[in-house]
C-alpha cells in the first residue's frame, strides 16, 4: 500500500516533496505542493485523447481540476485508513519471497527481534527459547539453498511450501518461522475487509430475516465470497468437492439442524449490535 500510495501522491504532487518527505507526514491537501493542473499525470490514455486539438480547452482544465481533486480525496482517505508509522506494516516487507531469500537483505533486517516484540499476543515475549529458534530460523533461511521458483510464489504459498522443507533428518527446518509469518500475515492491515464483511451481514440478515441462524449465515456469506473470488456467477467454476458434496443427503436432510432459544437470542442480539455499530 505504501508503494500505491506514493504512486498516487507523484501523479499530482511535487516529485521532491514525495520523495523527501516522511510518508506519514505528506499533505494530500496542500495545495503548496501540487503541480500544474495541467501536468497531472493521468495515463497514456489520456494523453493520446488530448492530442485532439478539436477539445475545448476550458473543458481540459476543468477536466484537470475534478481529477486533481479526486486523487486529492482518494490519497485523504487512504492516509486515514492506514498508518504508515505501525512498526510491524512497515517491516512486513521483509516477509515477501524475494526479501526474505536475499542474503543482502539482512543488512536492514538481521533479526526479527524488533518485529516479535510488536506481537505479545502472537508469541510471549519471556519465551527466549522459541524467540531464539524463530531468529535462527530467520537467520538461516538466507544462506540455504532453495529453487528459484519459491521466488516466484505468492507469499502465503511461500511460507506454506517453506513450511515443509525437510533436512536430511526429516526434520522440518523452517516450520516455527513459516507459522510466525503466516501468523502476522493474516492481520488485517486495515478495517476495509471487516467493514465489507459486516455489510454483508446486514444485507442478509434484515428485519424480515433476523431469525436466520448463524450456520445459515456463515453459508451464505461463504457462498458469496467463493462466487466473488471466480469474478462473479458467469465465471464461477465448481470444484469437483463442491460437486460430489450435491447430494440429496447433504441438500434434503430428514432433520433440521438444531438450535436453541439462546442461539436465536443471541443471533438477534448481534444483530441488533451489528446496526448499532454502522
């Protein structure tokens, strides 16, 4: 995000100001810093339509200014969401493959020590010995051998895969490092995600509705974010899992599933705080 937001900020800002400026300390709305309206960087798209002498051009400048400003909005918005001064974002770089299998990089990030303190609810902080292994393992990791396709992975498959490497022993030699990382991975580096999820419950569970169990809104949910991720029903492709999971045991069950008054009070209940809350 730091990288996306710095790219946003250059595209009508003051290259220098960006660039020498602490991130979290950069004014989208200083109006001091910004370039010419009519130098905003907006896309070889834009500057192929321009090249039409035919527009008019008190069009163009208004044009300019409304994408000044929504860039302006959009860079206000992201520095309130994230904090780009949080320790522990500013160091999850070091968990991507490239970095963490680079022997040169452990000139900016010898030891996870600093990172593990920020974590007491990952991984107590009296606990030497497994703080000693996880750095070990750290340290460790860029003198071996691995193949060049772990470069290439996504991070959490990274971790995963790395997680399984074996010494001659059998011995898993990066097991407690790969969970630590994929332990701090899974934080949610903003509320936005939180935000969609908890919209979708009040989109499911209206007044009319808030008798639905939670088993039945975990599905529904669940559905919907499997159906999102295969960008949408037209390109959604069942697993053959799903397939063989389409029986008239699983879809027509003889009992419904069971649940209690508390259960229902309870689901209203976090309904009710659900809509509060928004």
């Amino acid at each position: 995000m730091s990288e996306t937001y710095k790219d946003l900020l250059l595209s009508f800002m003051d290259r220098d100001y960006v660039l020498h400026t602490k991130l979290s300390q950069i004014d989208p709305t200083d109006i001091s810093k910004y370039l010419p309206v009519n130098t905003l960087y907006l896309g070889v798209g834009v500057m192929q339509q321009l090249q039409n002498t035919r527009i008019n051009p008190a069009i163009v400048t208004d044009f300019f200014k409304r994408c000044q400003r929504f860039l302006q909005v959009g860079c206000s918005e992201i520095k309130k969401r994230f904090d780009f001064d949080d320790p522990l974002l500013c160091a999850l770089d070091c968990f991507s493959p490239a970095v963490a299998m680079d022997p040169q990089a452990r000139t900016i990030y010898p030891s996870l020590f600093p990172m593990l303190c920020t974590v007491p609810r990952l991984l107590d902080i009296e606990d030497t010995d497994r703080i000693q292994l996880i750095d070990d393992q750290w340290r460790q990791l860029a003198i071996t051998d691995l193949s060049d396709s772990y470069k290439t992975m996504d991070v959490d498959a990274f971790w995963y895969n790395l997680s399984t490497v074996q010494d001659m022993s059998g011995k898993r030699l990066f097991a407690d490092l790969a969970t630590f990382a994929l332990d701090v991975l899974i934080f949610p580096h903003s509320n936005a995600s939180c935000e969609r999820v908890f919209s979708k419950v009040n989109l499911i569970k209206t007044k009319p509705r808030n008798r639905l169990i939670t088993a039945t809104l975990n599905g529904l949910i669940q559905a919907s974010e499997c159906v999102s991720n295969g960008r949408g029903c037209p390109g959604f492709a069942p697993t053959k899992t799903m397939l063989r999971s389409m029986t008239s045991s699983n879809l027509y069950r003889s009992k419904a599933s069971t649940s209690t008054a508390g259960d229902a009070a309870t689901d209203s209940e976090s309904d009710e705080e659900i809509e509060i809350s928004n």
